[in-house]
C-alpha cells in the first residue's frame, strides 16, 4: 500500500512541474497573488484533478466510441489558446502596474514604502480580485486535466492495480502530489514577484514580461503541435 500511495505520489508531482504548459499558466497567476500565491496552485490542481476525474469516468464509460486522439487533439489546442489569452493578460498587467510610495515618520526618523497598482487605481484595493484569480487557476486546471496525457499518468497505471483500494489509494496520492508540487511552485513565484516588486518597477516588469512572453510561447507552440499533428 505505502508503494502504491509513493508512486501515484511522485507521478502526481512529476507531471505537473514538467509541463511547461502547466507551469507558464499557473506563474502568471501566481504572480498576482503574491499574498497568497499558493493558493492560486492548490486550485489549478484541484482542477487538474477535477478534470482528469471526469476524462477518466468518460475513457471508461465510453471507451468503445470515444475518438480519444481527436478529442485529446483539440483540447490541446485549447490549452494553447488559454495560454496566449494569459500571457496577454499578464503582459498589459506589466505595463500597467505603477510605483506608489508611502512616507513614515517615527520619531526624528523616516522611512519609505511603496507598492505597485493598476494606473487606474490611485491605491489599491484591499483585495487584489482574489475570487476571480480563484476562478480562473480552477478554471485552467480543470482544462489541463481533461487535456492530453494527464488521463494516461492518472488513469493508466490503476489498470495494474489488483484491487480497488489501492487504486483509491493512488489516485488520492496522484492528487496530493500534484497539490503540493504546484502549491509549492506558486509560493516560490509567488516570492520572487514580491522580492522583484521591491527593487522596482522596471525589474517587475521584465519579470512578468518573461512570464507573459513565456505563455505566449508555450501557447503558440501548444496551437501549431497540435494542428501539425493532426494535419500529419
């Protein structure tokens, strides 16, 4: 039992942190949740697992006349085009962040604060839109796992398995790997954005321009694969 929990364990973190496709389009999002960036990973992978549930229910169900290449095809097409709409997205946040500065005074001395904001806030919100940022790692992480081999690393190796306590066991594994490795991979983003932010706002932008130009490539390289593939 503890093997099988290891293994959907490590299969679970693996693929998460070694698709570029994941990691382009939770980093942005991460990005700008710096209070909490974590949280943006635990909900793109409660989505993946959502959605490698439901492809799972439906490769079963429906084995026999299922076109699953055709379908796998244009889900990552789709995957493609979500990436080039996140790193526009993130791109227009780079240019529109500003630089506000607060001066204290304690006493004979002072010292200064600053943060960045959207040129069209004179402050910001308390609450940097955290609910929509919810929606859409979820969102994103739900298509990631109804897309491409993320059915094969969940759902495969449970065929293997003997009984169905132990694919209950992997599957869970699966999932908490996968939660830890992109919770984890969102605090680091998460860190080195507000790390970044204080030395100013030129090296902020060219952080988040790096992420914006990093999902647009993945995006446009995800689009022409899969139509490539398919032509072929």
């Amino acid at each position: 039992m503890s093997l099988v929990a290891l293994t959907g364990f490590l299969a679970g973190a693996l693929h998460v942190v070694s698709g570029p496709d994941h990691l382009t389009a939770v980093a942005p999002l991460a990005a700008a949740s710096t209070r909490a960036s974590w949280q943006s990973g635990l909900r793109w992978a409660c989505g993946h697992s959502l959605g490698v549930v439901l492809i799972g229910c439906l490769l079963y169900a429906f084995r026999s006349a299922l076109p699953v290449e055709a379908y796998s095809s244009w889900a990552e097409r789709l995957v493609g085009v979500t990436l080039c709409g996140i790193g526009v997205w993130t791109l227009r946040r780079a240019m529109s962040r500003r630089l506000h500065i607060h001066t204290h005074a304690h006493g004979d001395s002072q010292h200064v604060h600053f943060h960045l904001h959207s040129e069209r806030t004179a402050h910001p919100p308390a609450a940097a839109s955290p609910h929509a940022h919810a929606h859409a790692a979820f969102g994103i992480g739900t298509l990631h796992g109804l897309a491409g081999s993320s059915h094969f690393f969940a759902v495969l190796p449970t065929l293997a398995l003997p009984s169905l306590v132990q694919v209950v066991i992997y599957l869970t594994a699966y999932t908490l790997g996968t939660m830890l490795a992109m919770a984890g991979f969102a605090e680091v983003i998460g860190r080195v954005v507000t790390a970044t932010s204080r030395v100013g706002l030129v090296p902020y932008r060219i952080l988040l321009g790096t992420l914006a130009i990093s999902a647009l490539g993945t995006g446009a390289y995800w689009i022409w694969a899969t139509g490539w593939a398919a032509a072929s």
